[in-house]
C-alpha cells in the first residue's frame, strides 16, 4: 500500500476530489494548509508586498491506495490538477508500512 500526498492550489480542490470520486481509494484526508515552494522565490521579486512574506494557502489531500492502482490514482490528480503554472503543487508516494499491534479502525 501507498500514500499519496497531493499539495494543491485550493481553487482546484472540489475538481480533483470530484475526479476521484469514483478512483480506487481506501481512505482520504483533506486538509487546509500553507507553505511555499518554488513559487516563494518567484513572490521574492515583489519584496515591497506583504504577500511575499505570507506562506500561500494550499490543500493537502491524503490517500491511501493499493500499490497495483498507484500510478491511475496519480494520473487522474495530475490531470485535475495542473495548470501549467507555477505553483501548482506537488505529489508525493510515501509506501505504508502497516504495524500489527495497532487497532484497525
């Protein structure tokens, strides 16, 4: 099993939750987060405003796939997700390691 961790622009949120409504999910998180990556150096340029020091809302979205569906869970986020502009995010694969002393919920 895997995680995927997708880190979006929050405006594309309800259009990759709706894309995977029907993908082969076992859980999924949302949250609301803030950060910056390579965009913050792009913000630098306007070191006048207060935008280039704030950290920029995202959406993190958590999901928990078998590994033989990895890759169309990844396809099908990369497609709802992707603007071509910078910013746009990021996706991490974390393999799950399951521990037998914990309680399944």
């Amino acid at each position: 099993m895997k995680q995927i961790i997708a880190i979006i622009k929050p405006f594309l949120a309800d259009k990759v939750l709706s894309e995977l409504e029907h993908a082969p999910l076992e859980a999924l998180q949302v949250h609301s987060v803030k950060g910056f990556g390579r965009q913050k150096n792009y913000l630098d340029q306007y070191a006048e405003s207060d935008y280039s020091r704030a950290f920029l809302p995202k959406v993190e979205i958590r999901m928990w796939v078998e590994d033989s569906r990895v890759e169309e869970v990844l396809a099908t986020v990369n497609l709802a997700a992707r603007t071509g502009r910078i910013g746009d995010g990021k996706i991490f694969v974390v393999p799950v390691v399951r521990h037998e002393s914990l309680i399944n919920f």
